[in-house]
C-alpha cells in the first residue's frame, strides 16, 4: 500500500526514494512512458515486480477506501478502539505505533474525516495520521509564532484539549478558554470535569466518587494548574481559543439545562444562582413523573 502526494512526475519520484524505494534519477522517463501516476492511495498488490511493471501500478491501480474520523475531543485511545473494530486492525499494534511516533503522549492527532484504503496496516495509518496532524500544527505555529516549539506547543494543546472537553460548541471555545486562564492567574484550581475523561474514560458520567478516588495528574480537583499531558484530540478552533482566549472576569459555569449551552458568572453568589435554576428544572421533572 502506497501513499503518493500530488505534484510533478519528478516530485513523485523524488517522494518514492525518500519512502526508501529503489528508484534512480532517470526514472521519470519510465513513468511518463507508462503514464502519469495517480494521487493517493495505491494498492501494489505484490512486493516482487519489475520496474516498469511497478511504474504501471502507479498509473493504473487504486486502493478501495473507507472512512474513519476523528471527532474533536475524542481520545487517541478511544479512537484506535473504534479504528481497530471498523478496520479490523490490532489495538495494541495502533496504540505501540503512535507511541513510538508521536511527539506528545495525547493531542497530537487532528479531528477530521480521513479515506484510508482497505487493507491498511497500523504501522502505515498511524503514520498517515500523524503526516497530517504535524503539517496542521505546524502550519499554525508557523503562521502565529514563526516556529514550531515543542514544547510551547504541548502547553497550547493541554489548554485547548481542556477547552474542547469543557465546551459546549464551537461558539464556547473562547469564554472556556478565558475561564481556564483566569483561574490559573489567581491560583484556583481548574475543577472541571472534562480533565477526567482522559483514555478510555472519555465518555464515562464523572462522579463525586470518580473525583475522589482518580490519582491521575489529569484530576484538576486534586491537582493544582493543568494536567501534565493533552486530554483529548483538539479542534483546530479549540487550539487558536487557547492561543486567544476571550478577555472575561468569568471564574464558573455550568451547564444550563434549558439550552444545552453554559452559563458563565464572575462570582461565586451568581454560579450559584445559575446552579440553583437547574436544581429547580430537575425538582420539577420529577414532581411531573410523579
């Protein structure tokens, strides 16, 4: 299985002996005999072939593809579960894979609909996943801060992956994104409990006992500041929040059960309030089952 970029005959031979395939300077007067190849994924069919026959390949074969996505604040766990079920891959062959080539633990991997092609190993998808997440970083670091720093980055991505599981929608990133900072400015600890749904807790119901017994650093209510490592996998949208946050005073918020949307307050007495609204709603629902 072959991945080939789009670009001239030479670019694409070029790309083929950086893939560390026996290719010569020449050989792009073979393939424009044969015709030109085709962009994406190719399926070879064989490892032993002559030269021109592989050049055919290249020109003339397609790999049938499939879908697999991403959602934005999916785990990388989580994700390789679904991954290895729908592509009938090993989990633990992904999970190895991304390890041994991520540069970040979590966060790394970017939310998207992806065509892959039937057939694919882990080695070869979960090198396809991260080409495509470290040309979208490092794209935005490049256009916002002229260079890719490592670890600058990571630190943008744990507060983005924050945002992403506290959010409530795109429209919420950057008030999220001002809450985090201004709880972080005055040292109150974060609180939140979208830090708990970290690997394969990513869709759990976090609970009064979950809190207490969870010894992870991705427990902001016994941790000080930010967990050490990414929660989630976040949006493009939810990493330029984190970059430039909203200028609020809100410290709280809470789910508003009318909306499905948060509501945000700068005191305490007004999260209050707001916390007592939903009180009421759930009061009433069951006086109504009653």
């Amino acid at each position: 299985m072959l991945n080939l970029p789009k670009g001239s005959v030479k670019s694409i031979i070029a790309n083929l002996d950086k893939q560390k395939f026996n290719v010569a300077s020449f050989d792009h007067f073979i393939v424009r005999f044969v015709g030109r190849p085709q962009s994406g994924w190719v399926n070879l069919g064989a490892t032993n072939m002559t030269r021109l026959d592989f050049y055919k390949k290249l020109t003339t074969a397609k790999a049938a593809l499939t879908t697999v996505t991403l959602v934005p604040g999916e785990t990388t766990e989580y994700f390789f579960k679904q991954v290895s079920a729908q592509l009938e891959l090993d989990y633990d062959k992904l999970l190895k894979a991304f390890r041994d080539k991520s540069p970040f633990f979590e966060g790394y991997l970017t939310p998207e609909s992806y065509l892959v092609p039937l057939g694919i190993d882990e080695v070869e998808l979960v090198s396809y996943l991260l080409k495509k997440a470290e040309a979208t970083h490092k794209e935005i670091a490049f256009k916002l801060f002229g260079e890719f720093n490592t670890a600058r980055w990571k630190k943008i991505l744990v507060i983005a992956s924050v945002i992403q599981k506290e959010s409530a929608g795109k429209s919420e990133h950057a008030t999220v994104a001002s809450v985090i900072f201004n709880r972080l400015r005055i040292g109150m600890p974060l609180q939140m409990d979208g830090t708990l749904n970290y690997g394969l807790h990513s869709h759990e119901k976090i609970t009064a006992e979950r809190i207490k017994t969870d010894t992870s650093s991705y427990n902001t209510y016994k941790n000080a500041g930010l967990p050490k490592e990414p929660v989630c996998n976040p949006s493009v949208e939810a990493i330029l929040a984190a970059i430039n946050p909203a200028k609020t005073d809100y410290l709280y918020f809470v789910r508003d059960l009318r909306t499905g949307m948060h509501t945000f307050s700068a005191t305490y007495g007004s999260h209050k309030s707001a916390v007592d609204v939903n009180k009421n709603i759930i009061r009433k629902e069951r006086d109504v089952k009653r």
